[in-house]
C-alpha cells in the first residue's frame, strides 16, 4: 500500500498536527521519503511549534480564522 501526502505551508495551528489516522499510517510506514532533512538544526528549529516572529496583525489573525 502508497500513501501521498501534502501540506499545507499557511494555515490555522490546528492543522499542525497529524491526525491519528495520519499518524498510524505514518508509524507503519516500511519507507518515510521526505523533502527536508530532519537532522539538520535549522531545519528542526523551523519545524518547532513556537513562532519565529511577532505575532500577525489581528485583522490578519481573524481573516486566517
């Protein structure tokens, strides 16, 4: 069995999170290919649920909501 799976760059911080589903698949997965590399520091430190920056305008908060 294949599975595809995609992201979504921009969207609300729910949507972080595999679902458990996902995350089943993904545990019993023989063969993870990936577009990153998960031992590289800047990359894990992108990956961290804290954001980088400031906090968006709130105009922009409720129009991503």
């Amino acid at each position: 069995m294949s599975y595809l799976f995609g992201t979504v760059h921009v969207g609300r911080p729910a949507w972080r999170a595999l679902g458990p589903r996902t995350a089943r698949a993904l545990a019993a997965a023989d063969t993870l290919a990936l577009e990153l590399d998960p031992t590289d520091p800047a990359v894990v430190a992108a990956l961290t649920l804290t954001p980088a920056g400031p906090p968006l305008p709130s105009a922009l908060q409720q129009r991503l909501a």
